[in-house]
C-alpha cells in the first residue's frame, strides 16, 4: 500500500475540535508517555463521577492491573443521572429507529426512569452485585437499559450476540455461571420476524443454575413461556420502583464479560471493570469522535460486540451524546437505509466497518446519491484493515472529500480505541490508524521483543498498561497470563501482525494466530473445527480464513471423511448448516473442501499454514488487500505457529 497520500485536517475542522494541531496531541502524548498516572488521574477527574476518591492510581503487579484502586463510582450513574442534573436533561440521550421504522427518543431524563425501573425489577427478584446475567436481545433499547440496570447494582452482563446460536448461547451461560437471562420474544431482520427466545429454551435444558429469564416483547411472536422461570418484562415493570439508586461500587468491580474467539475451541470472556474503562471509553469519544454536545453520533456495529458496549453504549452516554441505534438490517427495504437514517437525523459523525463499506459500494453510488449527507463531520471504521478502494469510496462518495475517516484500531481486550488519528491534529493516510492514543506506549517487534525499526513488519505489542484493558478471562488466569503476557514477559502481545513507517503510522496488516475475521467479527479457526468434528460423518477437520472481497475474510474448510459413502454436494450443504446451528449464522463456512488427508507434521500437528497459502494463493483479488501483506502475515502466522 502506498504511503504517500496524505490528508491533513481542514482548517475548519481544526478550529472547531477538541484538540487541534499536531502539537496539541504531541502535547498530550508526551504528558501521557513522561507521567502515566498522573495524566490518566487528572482525566478521571475531570471525565468522570466518583462517589469516593481513589488512594492509588495504578497497582501494577504484571500481567493484574487495578485502575484507582479504592475509588467509588457506578457506570450507570455516570451515563444517565449526572446528565438529568444538567442542561442534558432533556436531550435524547437514545434515538432508535426499528426496521419496521418505528422510532423512539429516549431523554436522558427517560433513560433515568426506564433504568431505574428496570433495576428495581432485578432487585426485587433478589439480584446484588456480584451476581451475573446474560442479555440476549435484539437492537432495542431495552437492550442498553438493561446493561445499564445491571451497572446500576454491580450484577455483571454479559452480551451475547443475537446471532449466536443456542448452543453457544449455553457455553457462555455455564461458563458465566450466569443466575439470569434477559431476552426478547424476537427482532425484525430484512422484513421478518426472527425469534430468539426459542435459543434460550434450548440452551437452558443444560443450565440448572438459572432462576429467571426476562423476556422484552418486540415482536409479538408466538413463543413458549415456562411457568415460575419466564416472566414478560412489561409485566414486572407494573410493579417497578423508580426509585432505585445507583450503588457505589469499587472501581475494579466486574462491568461485565464479553466472549470473544481465541485459538482454542473455547471462547474467552474478556473482563472489563468499572472505573478504568469508563474512563478510557469517554476520553476517547472526544479524542477520536471530537464529540461535541450538539452532535448526532451513529455507531451501526451490534451492541453484541464490543464496539457496541464501547461506543454505542458506555463511551457517548458517559459523554453525554446523542447516540443513534438502529434495529435491522443496512439493505431493508433497500440499500440506502442507511443513508436515509443519517439524512432523517442529520447524523453529523458516523463510524461503520469495512465490510458493510464494501457491501454497499457494490451497489452503486446512486443510492447515497439520493440523499442529502450533509450533516456528516466525521466518518469512522472499525474491525479490519480498510483497502484503498474502499477507503477512497468512503470519504468521496460519502463524506463529499470533506470528512476526516478516523480508522480505529482496537480489540475486545483493549476495551477502547488504541490506535487512531485525533480527526483535528493528525494527518491521515489511508489504511493506516496513524498514531497511538496518549497513554498507549505500542511498538513492532519481532518473537523475541526487539523492535523491528521503521517499515519492517512484525508483532504489534503494547507495553505499558492501560485503563480499559482486560481484567483477565473470566475463571482462567492462566490462560490471560499465557496469551497475553507470557509470549514476551511483560509486554502485551495483540495478536496482530503490523509495521510503522518513517512517520511513526501504524499500518495493522491482519491476525498471526488462528483467528479469522469475518465482516470484521473475530472467530477462531479451533472453534469451527470443534463444531465440524462433532458431526458423525467427519474424522478430521482444519479450517482456516480465505480472502474474501466483502467479508474480508470467509471460513473455508478442509474436511475428511469416516470410511463409507457420502455424497459430497449433500453433505457439503449439511456441515455448512451445522456450524451455523453449533455457533451461529455468522459463522457459516464459505467453502467446505473434502480431502482424503489433511498435510501433518512429524509430529501430527496440522499445517494450516499450507492451508492458507492454498486458499489465498487460489483466490486472492489485488481489491481485498495487497499480496505482499497477506505473504507477510501468512509468513508471521508461521514463525507464530513455530514457536
Ligand atoms: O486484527 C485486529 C482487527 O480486529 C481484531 C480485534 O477484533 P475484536 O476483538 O472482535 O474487536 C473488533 C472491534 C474493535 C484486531 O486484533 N482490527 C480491529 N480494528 C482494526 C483491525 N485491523 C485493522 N484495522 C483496524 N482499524
């Protein structure tokens, strides 16, 4: 990828953000790298709403990070009421549109209310901090609110995507040891009813421990209710409280745990608490969004992701934005959905992925064409490199040459944005996120930590510890110590293969390990494999990421056979459906290649690497990315899988 187009901020857009000019975030980035802790002190002060001051500001024992240590304060509190003692007031806190097109506006005053009713439902039912629910819902408000009621007493959530399956939906459940689940009858998606409940009855048949499901009526579907453990949310809400007060809880205290895919079968729950995330998830809504209070912000990611939680959620309500959600899909009834929203609400910043980027360029500009985007200020991406193409469509035909892309760089694990451009001070270039945030000291290394110098391609780490980092994956310390700081003592390995060029820009190229990312959503190759050899037809499964023009990335497999005799299309079309009912839609393979044996080493160890060069030397089109990264992460994933 050329290094060499460069577009710096306008004028304009300097003299109206919150940091303008290189030196303003040289400024800020050097106070951050010389005194860490008094910088991050100073803004969570400034951002946030303590109940209690803390005595320290970082108790370090590696790879354990305690952010303010005895401070008090509640996520909850800081995203709804102190905004109710202010002009916010009555400001819409939450604008959502569903995909019937049904609309509502929640003040932050309402928000207040439907929070706090929510939360005396589950404190009445017996729920304190320290207990765990799982939320499995489509893209309503109730959805937030009920993030949001949980925060307010300390009970931990855990999100699961609407797209899981059931029997994914379970593993989370177990392995939260969740005591509630909080779901929907239903969502609409492309026109039709989907229903969710019917996963959970599925999964419960397993999940002993769960005393109550709560269940939002969205659709008015036909749904099977169990007497004594279901009960309708409109039904307990006639006995809710609206006076049901925020706890002050400890700073460390459990936010909430969101699986993500790792390199083994089993999804990790990444674990985020309460103060040092909050913290990091406002500051960067004005660093990188250059959030103003007058702003329409839409983030379209699914709140089942982290993006979501991040900044759909926590980060533009803890800054007290107009966050836009919307409940269905970005073709229905047609493919400017999107664009009418942002015409409809004159959204002013609007931060999206790739993928959906990709998937709209190839219908055609005379969609955006026919709408007025001239709201837009500030357009963002997330979840995978951005290619050129895309990049350039983005910015023309979307934001009219006038917006700045900020393209974030940022994981589950890292809780908010680590890398990106500050829209005012930083030049961009695109594909590259430019520059890291204050307080994030990351480097390029090669396996054995040293820095590989300006455009060499190596392992992007971070070094120092930050306040929204995972806490540790949830019930196995060992396995956070091991993946994250036990490859280089000391230092956070991201996963990620990178390099940076002369200017200091970082440019991420893609995964080492054997995670894939599809439509910008993370999936392990080991999770897919798992699914597939628990069919009665398959010995032997290897599964590895394809290039993919929209997606990015698609799950293609290699699959053989027990002896006998199967017809290959038929079965094909069965395994594809299997892993989609093992771990969701989302994860439905592309391809599924038979073969009578799969290439081994010595020692039996599968060589995925061969996969990958067969798949992406097969197909590979110069659109996607360049040849020569994916030759560099394919070569990095291999000295990886080495070691
Ligand atoms: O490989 C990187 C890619 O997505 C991974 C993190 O996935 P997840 O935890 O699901 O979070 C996605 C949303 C934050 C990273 O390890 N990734 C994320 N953002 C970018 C990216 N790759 C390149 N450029 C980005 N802006």
């Amino acid at each position: 990828m050329s290094n060499s187009a460069v577009f710096p901020p306008s004028r304009e857009f300097v003299r109206n953000a919150h940091v303008q000019g290189m030196d303003a975030y040289l400024d800020l980035y050097h106070r951050a790298e010389q005194d860490p802790e008094k910088f991050w002190a100073d803004i969570a002060s400034q951002e946030i709403y303590w109940f209690e001051k803390w005595s320290k500001v970082l108790d370090w024992q590696p790879p354990f990070s305690k952010w303010f240590v005895g401070g008090k304060t509640n996520v909850s509190y800081n995203c709804v009421d102190r905004h109710c003692l202010t002009h916010r007031k009555n400001k819409v806190a939450i604008l959502w549109e569903g995909e019937p097109g049904d609309q509502r506006f929640i003040t932050y005053q309402e928000l207040l209310r439907l929070v706090s009713r929510f939360a005396s439902v589950l404190q009445s039912r017996g729920y304190k901090a320290g207990d765990r629910a799982v939320i499995y819902m489509p893209m309503v408000p109730e959805l937030p609110i009920a993030m949001l009621a949980c925060a307010r007493l300390g009970i931990a959530h855990s999100v699961v995507f609407g797209g899981f399956s059931g029997e994914a939906l379970k593993a989370r459940i177990q392995d939260l040891g969740a005591a509630i689940v909080i779901t929907a009858d239903g969502g609409f998606r492309r026109g039709k009813k989907v229903k969710l409940k019917p996963a959970v009855d599925e999964a419960l048949v397993d999940c002993p421990d769960v005393r109550d499901v709560i269940v939002y009526r969205r659709t008015c579907s036909e749904i099977a209710m169990k007497e004594g453990r279901d009960h309708w949310w409109h039904v307990l809400d006639e006995g809710a409280s609206e006076d049901c007060p925020a706890v002050p809880l400890d700073s460390e205290h459990p936010l909430y745990v969101l699986y993500t895919s790792g390199t083994t079968g089993k999804p990790k729950g990444i674990l985020h608490s309460t103060g040092g995330y909050l913290t990091q998830t406002t500051a960067t809504m004005k660093w990188v969004f250059d959030l103003h209070d007058s702003d329409t912000y839409w983030c379209s990611a699914d709140i089942g992701w982290v993006t979501g939680h991040s900044y759909i959620v926590y980060g533009p309500l803890s800054a007290g934005a107009t966050t836009v959600m919307y409940e269905g899909a970005l073709d229905y009834p047609n493919f400017d959905r999107w664009w009418r929203i942002i015409e409809k609400y004159r959204v002013n910043i609007f931060y999206t992925s790739p993928t959906a980027i990709r998937s709209l360029i190839r219908q055609g500009e005379h969609w955006p064409d026919a709408h007025d985007l001239s709201s837009l200020r500030l357009l963002g991406s997330v979840g995978e490199p951005i290619n050129p193409a895309a990049w350039e469509w983005y910015h023309r035909v979307i934001g009219k040459g006038r917006c700045p892309i900020v393209d974030t760089w940022w994981q589950t694990e890292t809780g908010s944005i680590m890398i990106a451009p500050m829209p005012g001070a930083v030049p961009l270039k695109p594909g590259s996120g430019t520059l890291p945030m204050p307080g994030i000291i990351a480097d390029i290394v090669d396996l054995k930590g040293i820095p590989v110098g300006d455009d060499h391609e190596g392992f992007l780490i971070i070094r120092k510890p930050w306040p929204s980092m995972i806490r540790t994956i949830w019930g196995d310390p060992d396995r956070y110590h091991e993946q994250y700081w036990g490859k280089l003592p000391g230092i956070y390995f991201t996963g990620d293969a990178a390099r940076r060029d002369a200017d200091g820009y970082y440019w991420v190229l893609g995964r080492v390990d054997d995670v894939m990312n599809v439509s910008g959503h993370r999936l392990s190759t080991m999770e897919v494999e798992s699914a597939l050899v628990h069919h009665p037809a398959v010995a032997e499964a290897a599964v590895v990421g394809k290039p993919h023009e929209i997606t990015g990335q698609a799950v293609c497999c290699f699959v053989t056979l027990k002896k006998g005799e199967w017809d290959h299309e038929a079965l094909g079309k069965e395994l594809r459906q299997w892993v989609a009912h093992e771990i969701g839609n989302f994860a439905r393979p592309e391809e599924i290649r038979f073969s009578d044996a799969l290439p081994k080493t010595r020692s039996g160890k599968i060589m995925r690497r061969l996969l990958r060069e067969i798949v992406t030397s097969n197909t590979v089109s110069g659109d996607v990315t360049t040849l020569e990264d994916l030759s560099v992460v394919t070569k990095l994933a291999a000295q990886h899988d080495e070691d």
